[in-house]
C-alpha cells in the first residue's frame, strides 16, 4: 500500500462530501481561486493569446506575422562589446609640435653658455664652478664629468653633436617613449591644420633616437664622454610628436554613438517565422522582442477582460487538480492542512518556474515540477502525485513565457519520473536512487528532443546538465522541507517510522525492563502483523512500529497484567472484578499519556487506543456475572474504543487477540493454532469490531493464512536430545 495508506493517519474524521456545506466547498474553491491569481501575479503575460516564443531549434507551428513595426534591441553587454570594438579601431590622433625642436635648442644653447662661463671663469676651481653651474639648470654632474666639460675642446665637440641630433631627426618627428606602445596599425598627425594617416611603427621614438644618434657620437670611446652625450640628449630632449588625448576621446565618442542599439528593424507585416520551419537564433530574438513589445504596447489597455481571461485560464488547470483529488483521493480533500499543502506546493512550483523564466534563454527544464513530484508521492501516494505533476508541467508550459519552449514534455517526463520513483521510503540512501532516476529522465528527455531538432551535442549537453541540476535540487530541497511538511499536515513518513522502530528508544527500554512479559507479547505481536499486512498489501511498517507501542499503557501498572505476573500471583485475586476491568481499561488512557509524553506520532497513537475496538473485557465481565447474575450493563467492561479505523490497526487487534490465546493452548499444534486463529478472526466480525477497517472477507481470508503461518513457525516442535557425556544436551545448539 502507498501513499496515505503508507503515510501516518491521525487526521480528523473525514466528511463524506455528499454532506459538506456550501461555506466548505467555498474556502477550498477560493484557495484554488488564490492559486490562479498568484501565478497570474507570477506571470502577467496573457497565457493563451500571447505569441509564442519558440526556443532555438524547435520547429514553429504556425506562422508568426510581426503586427506593428518593432526593433530587436541589443542587450546592454553587446552593445557595449560592440562599442568597445569600434573604439578600438579608431586611430589615435597626434600632433606635430615643430616649437619643441626650438624649445630643445634654446635651452641647450643656454646650457653651453652657462658651462662655457663656468669653465673661462677665474675661479680657483673651474670643476667646482662647472658643476654649480650645470646643477642650476637642474642637472647634476660628477667631478669626472664636470672635468670633462673643462675642456674647451671636449665642450664644444659634445654640444655641436646633441645640437645635430637635434636638428636632424627632430624636426622630422619623434615621439617619447611609451607614447606608442598600446597603438596598433594606423596613427592620424596633424600638421599645420592638415591630418597625415601613418603606421605607428614607422613614428620615431626616443628610444631610435638614441640610437640613431650614436652614429654622430663626438667621442664614443670615453666612458665619461659617452655618459654626458646620452645625459644631455635625455634631458634636453623634447617631443615633437605629442598625443592629442581631448580629440581621439572625441573621435571615440562619435563613434560609439554612432553604433545603433536595435539588432534588428522588423516591419509591421514582415513575417519572423513560418509554420514547420526550424527556429534559428534571430528568430529566438524577434519572438522574444515581440513578445516584449506585445507585452507594452498592451500595458496600458490591459483592463479587467484580459486579467480575468488570464486568471480564468489558471483557474480552470487548477481546478483540474482539485477535482482529480476529489475523484481519487477525497480524504485529501476533506482534509485543509492537507489541501494547504498541495496548495503550498504547487505555489513552490510556480515561484520556481518565475524566477527561471527571468532568465534568458528560458530553461524550462530547471522549472521544480520534480520537487512537488517527490513531495507529494512521500507525503500522500503516486497516484496524485503523478495527476499533480501531469498539472502543474500544463500549467507552467501554458504561460506565455514557456509557450514554444519544449517545457510541457520535459516537465511531463521529469515530474512523472520523480512520481514514479518515490515509494517506501526505508533508507536515507534511497535518495540516490531518485536523484538518479530523476536525472536520467531529464538526460533521456534533452537527447529525445535534440536528436529530434538536429540540435548541436553542446546544446545537447547543456539541457541535459540543467535537467540533472534539477533533479539532484529537487530531491535534497524536498528531503529538507519532507519533516516541515511532516509536522504541518500530521502525516509521518515511513522515515519517521523507521525512527520510532528503533528498540532502543526510551519508552521501549523501560517497556522491556519494567515489563518484560509485555516486551515479549509486542515483538510476537509485531512479527505477526507485519506478515499479514504484507501478505494484503497493506503499510507492513505501519503495522510493526504500531505493534511494538499498542501495549505502552501497562507501564502504569505492569504487575495486573497477566504476562507479566510470576506464577501464582494474581493482584487480581483481592479485588472487585469491576475495579480489575477498570485497571485493565485504564491502560490504554495511560498509553495515549505516554504517548504524549513521549511526542509519539499520531498514526502510532491510533494503535494504542483501536487495538482492543470496544470489545469486552470479557473475564471480568463474566466473573461478574458470576456474582451478579442479573448484571446486564456492560460498559465499564468495555474498552474505550474507537473501532479500528485502518487495515493495519485491524490487524493488530487480531494479532493480539490470537497470540494471547494462542499462549495458553495446552499443545499448540498447528491445527489447534488453526482453530484459534478461526475462532478469534470470527468472534471479532460478528462484534463488529471490523466494520469500521477498510478490510474485504478475501484479505481477512489472508490474514488468516498468514498470522496460522507465522505462528506454528513460532511453536513448532523441537526434538529431545540424549544427553552427552558431559551432561550438556546438544539442544541447546540446535535451538
């Protein structure tokens, strides 16, 4: 069994729906109502009349004729990619300074003068005064080099070659260095108000004006020498060749405004794309620039008809949802907390499925329809689960955003899988097996349509990996919001069962320490209720954990109860038989204190109080009856009740009832077994105690069988062997 039958109940008693009031239907109809409007707020774009945008590589329906003249913008990165292209290939624009040839010679001229006057000075030290002078023209020379310049001679062969280099290359143009280093190709100098184009690689620069400037160098083979000619070329140098930043900035503005920001220029009547043809990438862009421009251009007459339309539209898919939830499942119906639920998810869905659609391209096959999936199968059962998928990916892909995207197949496959896949939940690693099975349909899904499309292998790839992206967030967010989702409707998982199956819990330790011979019927009980509820189909996990906590209540008062008693004391022997039933009734008040106390689920609960039905506690009733002959009210020999609700509590009375008598047989053979079982399964039917238990006359035929089974395996007979010569018998190796 699965779903709400694998699910823990604890829910109120459902109503039949034939009886619900109007104000009943109402709220639920205005949650649906709620979810409509939301995913029109998600999603304002008409749904059913907007043109469709049909993804790269998907083939067109119908044809698409553009209604009204509309341009294709750029997106702010090319635009400015583009830009930044042009820019690039403006020439960077230089001027021709022939006064700094001028301003080069006269402030060496003033230079020499000042050397020349230093050195035919009468000073006492012509080297001192040499270097004073030069340090006032803001250079700074060694005694060496100071000694050097003394020399008339040397003088005035070092200054005549600067002044040559000077008026040779100089006036032809050089440029400092690093002037030219980022320009590429061509270079614009203005000279005299006219633009010359030249290669910047054909523009001297200082570096090739020292160059060329050793070859006239006055006296190469002097260290000294050769410092000062390089020293007096480098400070006295000025470029004749300047960049012109204020005008290549202009240039370079015109041209960037001169780049247009509309890709595309559609014409109202020019078709974008024909029925049956394959959608390329400047189609995509038309659509999508249609889309937007259809989306504006109605803004501002978008009035109550179009809202209505749209959220008609919704309503009715969602309506769609409640209506096969009614059909199939009206427990979920009846029941808010859990129609909140599917409401809170299906608003998760769609939440989801906005915030990929802001995102170009579109992905549908990151939209969640998964996570619902998974939520929905480990919370109620596949069956809705797999309704509610098929809904949501018709919901989602009839937006206007995911019109003409493959959307409704991907999620139709994605969400079916994850429905599929997630039963029993046993194991923590069975989340593997989801995130595995999940991927893989969303894997099979991007081949199916790429192959079908002739798509590239990267785009291929691509949908793939986003599909898988999904299917590994779908399950770990659901495992993650599967306890909050937990405590919101009262259903538990088997996860949860899992976890109150562990012996080792508080309340099963003091169960087995301060009544052992109770501990003992429990496990008897639980290995008897899990094979017949396996044997029908029913929750076998349910039935065991339920099992293992029916009997908590004898905690109170362990001693009055009969496993639990040492051979010959009976408390029950001094007193009343009234106050004896009592004692026996009370335990299962006690239980649902524990319970409490313990925050034992509520599906385990319904075992503490259902296991004994309102049956008699028969015992005491006769012995009664034996005082009082005349004795005919029974109800404080009755326990409390209810009848048991579900198949597994069902079971669980049955199994308690047999076992017990079972324990007193004399020799429990398997026919004696057999007639017990018959006996207890008959006396219950005729009490009505399963009226109220979905079980049919064929799987109580079952259960039986099963619970005979189970039980001669448990006392079958073993044989007597001989004692050895130790006085050990070997049957306590073969028991």
């Amino acid at each position: 069994m699965t779903g709400i039958g694998r699910a823990a109940s604890g829910a109120p008693s459902v109503p039949r729906l034939g009886r619900e009031t109007l104000s009943f239907h109402a709220l639920r109809l205005g949650l649906a109502l709620g979810l409509a409007i939301l995913t029109y707020l998600l999603f304002p774009a008409s749904p059913a009349i907007d043109f469709p945008v049909y993804e790269v590589g998907s083939v067109a329906s119908d044809n698409v004729i553009a209604p009204f003249a509309f341009r294709v913008l750029k997106t702010p990165a090319e635009l400015e990619q583009e830009r930044d292209a042009v820019v690039r290939g403006v020439e960077p624009v230089f001027d021709f300074v022939p006064a700094a040839l001028d301003s080069a010679r006269q402030t060496l001229t003033g230079f020499a003068a000042a050397i020349d006057q230093a050195a035919t000075s009468r000073s006492p030290s012509p080297v001192t005064a040499i270097q004073k002078a030069a340090l006032s023209w803001g250079i700074g020379l060694g005694p060496s080099q100071a000694a050097y310049l003394a020399s008339a001679q040397r003088r005035s062969a070092l200054f005549g070659a600067v002044t040559r280099v000077f008026d040779r290359w100089l006036s032809a143009g050089v440029a400092s260095s690093g002037a030219l280093d980022s320009v590429h190709g061509e270079i614009v100098v203005r000279s005299g108000g006219e633009d010359h184009r030249m290669p910047a690689d054909s523009v001297s620069t200082f570096n090739m004006l020292m160059t060329r400037a050793r070859l006239i160098h006055p006296d190469p083979s002097s260290p000294v020498g050769d410092s000062l000619y390089t020293r007096l070329l480098a400070s006295f140098f000025h470029p004749t060749i300047v960049p012109d930043r204020a005008t290549t900035e202009l240039r370079q503005a015109d041209v960037r405004q001169s780049i247009p920001e509309a890709k595309y220029e559609v014409q109202a009547g020019e078709k974008i794309i024909g029925a049956n043809e394959v959608v390329g990438r400047e189609q995509n862009e038309k659509l999508r620039a249609l889309h937007d421009a259809v989306d504006k251009y109605r803004g501002s007459s978008r009035g109550a008809r179009r809202i209505v339309g749209s959220i008609l539209f919704d309503f009715l898919l969602i309506a769609l949802l409640g209506v096969a939830v009614v059909a199939f499942r009206p427990a979920v119906y009846a029941n808010l907390r859990w129609l909140l639920l599917v409401a809170m998810v299906t608003a998760l869905v769609l939440i989801g499925g906005a915030i990929v659609a802001q995102v170009h391209p579109v992905h549908p096959e990151l939209v969640p329809v998964a996570l619902a999936a998974v939520l929905l199968s480990a919370l109620f059962d596949q069956r809705i689960s797999l309704i509610a998928a098929m809904i949501l990916a018709t919901l989602v892909a009839g937006q206007s955003v995911f019109r003409g995207t493959n959307a409704l197949f991907i999620n139709l496959v994605g969400g079916m899988a994850a429905a599929m896949t997630v039963g029993e939940i046993r194991r923590r690693n069975q989340t593997y097996r989801w995130i595995l099975a999940v991927g893989a349909a969303y894997l099979i899904t991007a081949a199916a349509i790429g192959l079908t499309l002739d798509l590239p292998g990267r785009e291929i790839v691509v949908s793939a990996g986003f599909g898988v992206v999904n299917a590994l967030g779908s399950v770990l967010v659901a495992v993650l919001l599967l306890p909050m989702a937990e405590a919101f409707t009262g259903i538990e998982t088997d996860l949860t069962l899992l976890e109150w199956s562990d012996l080792n819990r508080p309340l099963m330790q003091r169960l087995s320490l301060e009544a052992p011979g109770t501990y003992a019927h429990t496990i008897a009980i639980a290995n008897l209720a899990e094979a017949a509820c396996r044997a029908i189909g029913a929750n076998a996990l349910l039935a065991r954990v339920g099992a293992y906590y029916h009997d908590i209540g004898k905690l109170a008062r362990p001693q009055y109860f009969v496993e639990n008693q040492a051979k010959g004391r009976n408390p029950h022997d001094a007193l009343q038989p009234g106050a004896s039933a009592q004692i026996i009734r009370d335990h299962v008040g006690a239980g649902l204190e524990l319970a409490e106390a313990y925050k034992l689920p509520h599906a385990l609960r319904a075992f503490i109080t259902e296991h004994h039905g309102t049956g008699t506690i028969s015992y005491f009733y006769d012995k009664a009856r034996r005082d009082e002959p005349k004795l005919t009210d029974s109800a404080e020999y009755r326990y409390p009740g209810p009848l048991p609700q579900r198949a597994e509590t069902a079971v669980v009375m049955l199994a308690d009832g047999i076992e017990a008598a079972t324990r007193v047989l004399h020799e429990p053979t398997p026919d004696k077994i057999r007639e017990v079982v018959d006996h207890i399964v008959k006396q219950r039917t005729e009490q009505g105690q399963l009226s109220r238990a979905p079980l049919t006359l064929a799987q109580l035929e079952v259960i039986k069988e099963e619970l005979a089974r189970v039980l001669v395996g448990m006392y079958h007979n073993r044989i007597d062997y001989p004692a050895t010569s130790g006085g050990v018998t070997s049957a306590f190796a073969s028991a």
